[in-house]
C-alpha cells in the first residue's frame, strides 16, 4: 500500500492532535495534554496510508524541532479561530516548512470554528488564499470539515507525485 | 433541700428530673451503646469527608485484626479472596509458564543440534554444567523485529519478525524510530552525523544501523553480543547494494522492493548461534578451506601425475637404450600410452620385466618400431649364437669390439659353416683367425674324405693343417703337397 507522510503543525493548543484523534478515532476530549516532541498515528484514506505526524505545538519557549519535518509528502498547517496570533504565525511556519524540506502540498484548518469566540477577518483570509492554501473552518469538536481537510492534502499529494511521474 | 439545690433550682427551673435521666443516661452502658451507634455511621462519613486521621487512626488495627482473622480462619478468607486474585495469578502462571516453554523448546532444539555440540563439548572443557550453558544460550536473546526505515520520512519500508509481539502499528513504530532519532538529534547535538544508535525499553534493546537512505531498526529480547550489530550492518549494507535505486527515490510505495525479506529473514534466524560468533569470526571458514584442499590436491595430483610421466618416459628411454637391438627415435605420452617410435632388431629383447618392475606395464606401451639388423656386437654375438650354435671348444668373443669365434670345431661342423663364417670374415664382422679344426677331426677328415692314406705326408699335414686357421687352410694346396712327396 502507498505511505505517506503527513505532518500537523501550528501554535501549541492550536487543536493538532485533536483534529488528528477526531480523523483517526473520531473522538474529542476537552482536556488540554500538550504533545511532547511527537505523537504518531496514522489512517487510510484511499488506499493509501497516511502516517500522521502530530508534532508538538510551537510557542515562544519552544520553537519546532524541524527534524521531524523531513521527508513528509504533505503539511497541515493549523490555526485557532479563537486566537488570532495563531492565525498570524502560520505565515512564519510556513517559511518554516519550506527552508526545511521545499515546497509540498498544504493545507490550512482554522479550528475551533464551534467556539463562539471563533473570529476571521475578511483581511486574514484574503492573505491566507493568496498564498494559494486550501482553508477550512474545522472544529475537532463537532468534527466539521474535518474529513475534507485531509481528504484534500491526500488528493494534492496524489496530484503532484503523478505530475511527477509524467515529467 | 440544701441550700445549693435551692439555688440551683431558683437559677436552671425545674428540671431535676431531666438531669437524673442524663446522669442514668451516661452512666448507663447500654444506654451509652445506643446513643454511640446512632451516631457511629454518620460521625465516620464526616470525619472521612473532612481528612483521613479516622484511616490512620485505624489502618494498624484494622490491618491487626485482619491479619490475626485471617490466621484464625485462613480458608473462609481464601475462599472470599480467590474470585478476586485468580484472574491475575492465572495470567501471571500462564506468562511463566509460556516462556518456560518457550526456553525448554530452545534448550531441546539446541540439544540436538550441532550447536548443542559444541555445548556439550564447551561443557566438558570450561566444567560449566550442560544445562546450564545451554540455559544461558537459550535465554541469551532472540532477534524480534527488522524494520527499514527510510530515513527522512520515517516511512516504513520493510519488516520482519514474529507476529504476536503485541507491538503497536509497524508503520507508527517505524516513525516512532525515526521521531526518536529527530529528538535526540535535536536534543542532545543538532548535528546530523550524531545519531542514536542503541536503546533499552525494558526487556528490548533496540538496535538501528543506520545508511544514507534507510536504517535498520532491530528489535531484540534479551543481552545480544556485539557481534550481532556487525549482522545488523552487514544485512542493511546488502539491502542497500541490492536495492540502491529504490531507497534512493522511496516515497512510500514498498511494492518495489521485492524479496527484501530474503535479505532480513536471516537476521531473526540467527538467533542463539550468535553467540559463537565472536570465537568463529578468525577461524578460516570450513567451506573455503575445503574448497582450497580440493584444488590444492588436485594440482598436486596433476604436478605429480606430469612428472610420473616424465620420470617414466625416462626410464622407458634409458631402459630401452641399454637393451641391443632398439633404437628409440621418440618416446612419448598419448591417451594414456606410451607410444614409442624408432628400430627394433627382430633379435633383440626388449626390457619388459624392468618396465614392470618400474611401473610400465606392457599393455602401456604402443611401440611402432620398424625392424632393423643392429650391427651392435651384443646383438650380433646374439644372432652368431643362434645361426650358428657354436660348438664345444670354440668361443665366441668381443675383443676390441670385434667379435671372434676362436677355438677348435669339427671339420665337419666348420665345411658345414665354411661360406657362412668366409662371408663374415670378409664383411669383417667376425674375427677367425682363432678358429682352428679339431686334430681328431682332421685326421679322420684326411683318411676318409681325402684318402689320404697313414703315413709321413698325412703326419706332416695333419702337424700344418693344425696350426692353421681354418679359414686360412686350403685343401687343394694340402693335395697338392702330397701328391708332390709322393712322387718324390
Ligand atoms: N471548542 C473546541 N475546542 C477544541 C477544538 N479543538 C481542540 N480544542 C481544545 O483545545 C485544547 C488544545 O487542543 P490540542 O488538540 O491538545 O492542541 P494541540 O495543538 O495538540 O496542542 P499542543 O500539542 O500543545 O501543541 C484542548 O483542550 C481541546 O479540547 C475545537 O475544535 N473546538
Ligand atoms: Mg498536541
């Protein structure tokens, strides 16, 4: 079966490893446990496998250890609705990403979307689009758009390695 | 009424009655019994409620009385205990025993094996009991679980072991390796080259060689010699070679490295044997050696075989130039023979008894020979021999190199060999001017065949004819002679 690698990063408590846990065990917890270094899962979508990297969150403590980057095939990149700094930070992250291990398929979750402190501005948006992301409104909670946003990065990835194998 | 109790009852009213039924009330047991109990229950939730003193006040007791109730009547708690306790102490039998078995299969399988040869002989030599090496072999360790793991990714691309190790997902294992190494990394030096290599959880040591493109995690139960990482090295160096461009472009389809369990499967087979290793590591290996034997004997057998042949072309040569009458022009090997060329006098014999003795049999020999009169004096005396069968008193002899027939012969048999022995007086290949006729036979030969008749002239003859050579007598010149005294 095709493996593939994914990796969730993002600000710490941002949501990763319970957007991850609704994907994989379609549970939810209210408890906050911060992931240490990195926790793996992984799932089928499609006939393919994805081993998914739930790294630990970046603060300013502690930035992400880039190692665990290398070698993934796609990137979800998450956000809190409830804290717009953590909408902000994906910009840096994603430059992150791309000095580590170049330019792969990515998608952005904006979580929390149940929360009613949930907020994105029209301006936030527009910036994240223009990066040419794919952005969903997930809550891990209620488990929205959660399916869709891996269902996409699975089907980018598969998109730009076939375009690979033409070329 | 005293005073007092006129005080006390101007002050409290009159309620002596109800003091006295407190005052029975407290000094009453039975009463005070009921009144404690009413509140026993509800006054130890409270107490529990507020702290635990009421647990560490009656934790000694409590544990006291249990332990001398439980002495008194061991079986009735036994029984109470046993649906609680069974469950766990089965699993914890049922554990011990299942790798008790699983040593004893080892320590029989072993038993039988040359490995438990080598045991039992280790045995004999160090004094260490049998059972109790072979314990130690058996419990030492056992490979687990391969698993290739691309390096960058984490992604798992191949493995190998038992099944029921009750280890998690191999695919999140092997990124659990890999996540490992990128914390360590980033932890400890931040340098790439700096790498994990060996790590203990619990019973399992995990070892990881690590390549360019993929390291091989091996799980192991139990102490593994170091010699084994030198396997774990060598496995993941032969995948590397074997597979070089698909380790190089993975991304997760496994599906073209095909027979890669060839490569790991060893690795778990190893096993117990490893042990030895580090003792075999310098020995010359028993197959190689042999291999070294069989051509070191088999040029051996060639070397000796060619100068077998040579030492016996010469002996044939020597042989047979040391016999009269054959003349070897050439002498060599064919199919197994000896085919030898050149001139053979019919006369002459050739050595076949020596040739034996030296090992050439007559069968061996192909002999084109072409016949040939030797005109060696061996040879000749030989043909002089049998053509003429020299009588008594004459010899025949070399001398100088030449051959003479000396002596005295019969008349008779001399006039039988006359043109004969002229002949080979003139081809100057027989000396006779040894060569007499016998007095007896002259003189029988001048009275019958001449008609000489006795007298002085046949004397006188006779005393010429006997010192002449044979060759050398003319009888016309004797007739002559005495035709010519008797006329006188
Ligand atoms: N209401 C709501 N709460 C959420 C949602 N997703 C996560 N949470 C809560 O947010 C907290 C943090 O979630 P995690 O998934 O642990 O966050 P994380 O990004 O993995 O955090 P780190 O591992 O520390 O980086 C938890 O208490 C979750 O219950 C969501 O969609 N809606
Ligand atoms: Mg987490």
């Amino acid at each position: 079966m095709q493996k593939r690698k994914i990796c969730m990063v993002g600000d710490f408590a941002v949501g990763k490893t319970s957007l991850t846990q609704r994907f994989v065990n379609n549970s939810f917890s209210e408890k906050y446990l911060t992931t240490i270094g990195v926790k793996i899962d992984n799932v089928v979508v499609d006939d393919t496998k994805l081993i998914i990297w739930d790294v630990a969150g970046r603060d300013s403590l502690s930035p992400i250890n880039t190692n665990y980057l290398s070698g993934a095939a796609g990137i979800v990149m998450v956000a809190d609705g409830t804290r717009p700094e953590t909408v902000e930070s994906l910009h840096t992250l994603a430059e992150m990403v791309v000095e580590k291990i170049g330019q792969v398929p990515c998608v952005v979750a904006i979580n929390k979307y149940d929360h009613n402190a949930f907020k994105l501005d029209d301006e936030q948006q527009n910036k994240l689009t223009s990066q040419g992301w794919d952005i969903f409104k997930t809550s891990a909670l209620t488990g929205d758009k959660v399916p869709e946003l891996f269902q996409v990065l699975n089907n980018a990835i598969g998109a730009v390695t076939s375009v690979g194998e033409e070329a | 009424m005293s005073q007092l109790d006129e005080l006390r009852q101007i002050i409290v009213g009159d309620n002596t009655e109800q003091l006295s039924a407190l005052k029975d009330r407290i000094e009453s047991v039975e009463e005070r019994t009921r009144d404690v109990s009413e509140v026993l229950a509800p006054a130890i939730d409270a107490t529990m409620r507020r702290d635990d003193s009421l647990i560490q006040a009656l934790s000694d007791p409590v544990s006291e009385s249990l332990k001398r109730a439980i002495r008194i009547e061991p079986d009735a708690y036994a029984e109470i205990l046993y649906p609680a306790i069974a469950p766990s102490i089965r699993t914890a039998i049922a554990q011990a025993i299942s790798s008790m078995l699983a040593t004893i299969n080892k320590t029989i399988e072993s038993a039988t094996t040359v490995g438990g040869l080598k045991a039992r002989f280790k045995s004999i030599r160090t004094g260490v009991p049998y059972a109790e090496l072979l314990l130690r072999q058996s419990l030492l360790f056992r490979v687990e679980h391969l698993y290739l793991i691309d390096r960058d990714s984490g992604l798992l691309i191949g493995e190998c072991g038992a099944e029921d190790q009750g280890l998690m997902d191999s695919d999140a294992v092997s990124a659990m390796f890999s996540a490992i190494q990128s914390f360590v990394q980033d932890s400890f030096s931040g340098r790439e080259d700096d790498r994990l290599t060996d790590f203990k959880v619990g019973e399992h040591t995990i070892w990881i060689a690590h390549g360019p493109n993929a390291m091989l995690a091996c799980v192991i139960l139990g102490d593994p010699p170091a010699a084994l990482k030198i396997r774990l090295y060598e496995t993941l160096e032969s995948i590397r070679i074997r597979y070089a461009e698909q380790l190089q472009h993975y991304d997760g389809d496994a599906s073209q490295f095909a027979r890669l369990d060839d490569y790991m499967q060893p690795m778990l087979q190893s096993q117990l044997r490893e042990e030895e290793l580090p003792e075999e590591k310098p020995k010359l290996q028993m197959g190689p050696l042999l291999v070294y034997l069989v051509i070191a004997a088999a040029l051996g057998y060639l070397i000796f075989q060619a100068l077998d042949r040579e030492s016996k072309l010469s002996t044939l040569h020597r042989y047979f130039d040391e016999a009269p009458g054959v003349v070897v022009t050439k002498a060599n090997w064919q199919d197994g023979k000896i085919v030898v060329e050149g001139l053979l006098d019919p006369d002459a014999t050739l050595p076949f008894k020596t040739l034996s003795a030296h090992g050439i049999e007559q069968e061996k020999l192909q002999l084109n020979l072409t016949p040939f009169r030797s005109l060696e004096t061996e040879m000749e005396l030989r043909r002089f021999e049998k053509e003429l069968d020299p009588p008594e008193g004459t010899i025949l002899s070399v001398e100088n190199g030449v051959l003479n027939l000396s002596g005295r012969a019969s008349v008779i048999w001399l006039l039988r060999h006359d043109e004969r022995l002229r002949q080979l007086q003139a081809d100057r290949r027989l000396g006779l001017s040894n060569l007499f006729a016998t007095d007896g036979s002259l003189n029988s030969y001048l009275a019958t065949t001449l008609n000489i008749p006795a007298g002085p002239g046949r004397s006188e003859a006779l005393a010429k004819l006997s010192q002449t050579p044979w060759v050398e007598i003319s009888f016309t010149e004797i007739l002559r002679d005495l035709l010519r005294s008797n006329r006188r």
